[in-house]
C-alpha cells in the first residue's frame, strides 16, 4: 500500500518541474545563440577567405573585412553626404513614417470592410487591381508629384505597408467567432462597443502578425524613394557608393539597414508580448521570421 503524498511533496514536484523546464528553455536559447553564431563565422570566414584566395572577385562582391572598416570610416569620420547618425535618422524617419502611416489605414479599412460585406464586395476589384501595381512605378509617381524630401518616401513606404496590414486586417475580422458577436449583440452590444471590444482583440493577432512584415517592407519603401532621389539617408549613401564602384560600401548600407530591421523587429516582437499576454507560446515560438 502506497503512502499518500503530503502536499509539500507535490509542491516541491511542481517547483522541480518548473526548474527543469526553466534550465532546458535557458540551454535551448544558448543552443541557439551558439549555432546562430557559427554560422555567421563559417560564412564570413568563408567568404572572407574566397577574396583573399581570388576565388571570389573582391571588386564585384566586396569582403567582410573591407566592409567592416568601411562602417569604421563611416562610424569614426563621416559619409560623403555628412555624419552616418544623420544618415540613419533620415531613413529611419521615413521608414516609421510609413509604416505608421500604412499600419492605421491597413487596419482601419481592413475592419471596415471586413466588417461590412457590401462595402467589401464594392471594393474588393479596386483593392486587388491597386495591389498589382508594382510598387517600383508608384515610387516613381510620388518623386514626382511630392517631390524629393521625406513627403515622397513617406508615401512609398506606406503603400507598401498597406496592402499587408489591410489583408491581414481584413482577413482577422472574417475570421472572429460569429457565435461571440451574436453573444455580444444579445448583451446589448452597439456597433462601437462591438467592434472596440470583440471584433479588433479577436483579429489582433493577425494584426500583428503583419507587423512583423510590414516594417521591412517599410524600409524598403524608404529606400526605394532615396533611389529615385535624395539628399540623404542610407538609401542615397549606397546609391552614392554603387556610383563610385564602392561595393564594400553598398555591402555596409546594407548591414544598416539590416540592423534597423532586426532593431525594429525586436521591438515590435516586445509591443506583441505586451498586447497578447493572453496567447499560449506556439510551437516553435524561438522562431521569428
């Protein structure tokens, strides 16, 4: 006959549990951190010992090295257009820019019209046909009616954001529980309180979810708007350094940008954390992409 287990057994179970599950998430992170890390160095050292072997042309394809003590030259001395923070604080200005500017219209025509089938059924041709404009030729529409300062980039980039948050909005709200809404209306729910209290906290996750995307898609606005012209920004500095057959240059814009992104993604990644407290860690949440 078994002896029955006291409480302070099955609490101290539970804290050894959590303690375990505790050390495997912390070893997983290190496991990761660890492979991220090797292949970082297996492919700079690759590519760094291609250019220094002539495999690989270091004129045309630039090398780790030469790239590094390009960002050092820009850090410590400056660009050719001026300070690098300027550089940056003009791109990132433009980017949250549109990306602000898309987000708030995605969402709030993606909830208008998912909410309102007529509305979406009117619409839906006009939203399509818009969406397959490339994105390339209204970059080149705002240059010229907007100008070159930050009204056109603000416009580029917000097109582009657009598009991604208004489906995701749209597709968010078509997805909420028609049984909860017919609940919230039998409670006497108006169309405000509904759409504030049900209709946005249920498609917010897919909200979200389209930020994740939107801010690279944001940048890439900014600085597809620099390339058609500017004064400034990270875009211009690697039309600048392309013009001057500066590949290693072209190479260190590109790691700003991608360092704004990760920046930014981190961030965004944090506000969801915040805002969804209530959602269960997916499968593979270690993932973001």
């Amino acid at each position: 006959m078994t002896a029955p287990v006291s409480a302070a057994q099955e609490a101290a179970k539970v804290l050894n549990l959590g303690a375990r599950r505790s050390r495997a998430r912390r070893r997983h992170r290190l496991n990761i951190l660890v492979l991220r890390v090797l292949v970082a160095v297996v492919g700079l050292g690759s590519w760094e010992l291609g250019t220094r072997t002539g495999f690989i042309d270091p004129f045309f394809f630039g090398q780790p090295s030469g790239i590094a003590h390009q960002l050092w030259v820009w850090v410590t001395d400056e660009t050719s257009l001026g300070p690098l923070w300027l550089q940056v604080l003009v791109t990132f200005e433009e980017t949250v820019g549109g990306f602000a500017v898309g987000s708030i219209l995605g969402v709030i025509f993606g909830i208008l019209l998912g909410g309102n089938k007529l509305l979406a059924e009117v619409f839906s041709i006009y939203i399509k046909a818009a969406n397959a404009i490339p994105r390339v030729v209204l970059g080149a529409l705002f240059a010229i009616s907007l100008g070159l300062d930050i009204r056109a980039k603000i416009a580029t980039a917000s097109v582009l954001v657009f598009f991604v948050v208004f489906f995701n909005a749209f597709q968010g709200v078509r997805e909420v529980d028609r049984n909860l809404i017919a609940n919230a209306r039998i409670l006497g729910a108006d169309d405000r309180r509904l759409t504030t209290e049900v209709i946005i906290p249920s498609a917010l996750s897919w909200i979200l979810a389209s930020l994740h995307i939107s801010f690279g898609l944001a940048l890439v606005g900014a600085v597809v708007g620099e390339l058609f012209g500017a004064t400034a920004g990270v875009g211009e500095l690697i039309y600048y350094s392309e013009a001057n057959f500066n590949t290693n240059g072209v190479f260190a814009g590109m790691v700003l940008l991608a360092a704004m992104a990760l920046l930014a993604e981190a961030l965004i990644t944090s506000l969801e954390n915040r805002l969804v407290r209530w959602r269960p860690p997916a499968l593979g949440s270690e993932i973001q992409i």
